[in-house]
C-alpha cells in the first residue's frame, strides 16, 4: 500500500501522520487519544495538558500490554485446541479403523454362522433319515424275535395242550438194568 499523509488535530495542535491505513481509522484514534487525554484531565484537575497526554499513554501502553497478552493466552489455547483436535481426529481415524475390522469380522462370522446353521440342517436331516432307517432294521428284527417268542410259547401251550409225557429215548439193546 501507499502511505499518505493524513493530518489531525489533539488538544488545539495540529500532527501529520504519515500511514498506509485509512484517513478514517488514523481519525478514529485521534478521537480515541483526545477522549483519553480529556478522561485523565477530569480525574486529575491540576494536571497540565501534557501531564494528561502521559497518562493516556500510559493507559494506552497497559491496554495493548494486556491485550497482547490475552492474544498470546488465546494463541496458547487455539494451540491445545488445535492438538486435541489432532490427537481426536487420529482416535477417530483408530476407531474408524477398528470399527471397519469389527464390521468385516462380524460378516465373516454371520457367513460362519450361516454356513454351521445350514451344516447342521443336513446333519439333522442326515440323522433323522438315519434314524427311520435304524428303526426298520429294529422293527425287522424285533419283528423276528417276536415270532421266534410267540412260537415258543405257542409250542409249549401245544404241549400241555396235549398233555405232555416226557420221553426217554431208549435203544434196544439197553439191558433192564440200565432202565429205570
């Protein structure tokens, strides 16, 4: 920018400023100066002109102190932001991370589970037909075991039926002492 020369008027005297700023802005702190200056003079009445000049650069002096300091403090604050922020953003880039692992596990676990739950389906199916083909077999053979019993019993019923004389078997040519 070029600087210009802007002229203002404190306490009846005449500056010229030489500024790139705006004529309205170098007005703006004259005003500010002049009610500083005039601030002082009231709280002090014996204070000559100059006196109060000192004091508003003072006044002045201690502002721009505190507020450099508060501009200093706020950058120390924007700093930890800025830091947490990063140390959040890269936690969130973790979990991000971890959260995506967490998905892809659990679909391959679902497949899993999908895949065990159909497996044992055939199974079940498999067993049951097993079992129907296990239980013919039983019947078959309890069927059997059945019959070989009822004949049995109905051959023993025959012989008290038909009253039954135990036998000895003899041959001819036993003697009579062998007899009993």
């Amino acid at each position: 920018m070029e600087k210009k020369r802007i002229s203002v008027l404190l306490e009846g005297r005449s500056y010229v400023v030489i500024t790139t700023e705006s004529e309205e802005y170098v007005k703006k702190v004259a005003n500010d100066v002049s009610a500083a200056i005039l601030n002082a003079s009231r709280s002090a009445q014996q204070l000559d002109v100059r006196d109060c000049a000192i004091l508003a650069a003072m006044d002045f002096c201690d502002d721009k102190n505190k507020a450099v300091k508060r501009n200093k403090d706020l950058v120390q604050k924007a700093d930890q932001f800025i830091k947490k922020n990063n140390d959040l953003n890269r936690q969130v880039v973790e979990y991000r991370e971890k959260l995506t692992d967490a998905i892809n596990e659990n679909t391959a676990l679902v497949k899993r589970v999908k895949a065990l739950e159909d497996q044992l389906a055939s199974l079940t199916k498999e067993n049951d037909r097993l079992k129907r083909s296990g239980e013919s077999k039983k019947s078959d053979k309890k069927y059997e075991n059945e019959k070989k019993f009822e004949k049995a019993v109905n051959e023993k019923k025959n012989e008290k039926i038909m009253g039954y004389v135990p036998m000895r078997q003899g041959s001819l040519f036993d003697d009579d002492k062998n007899k009993k």
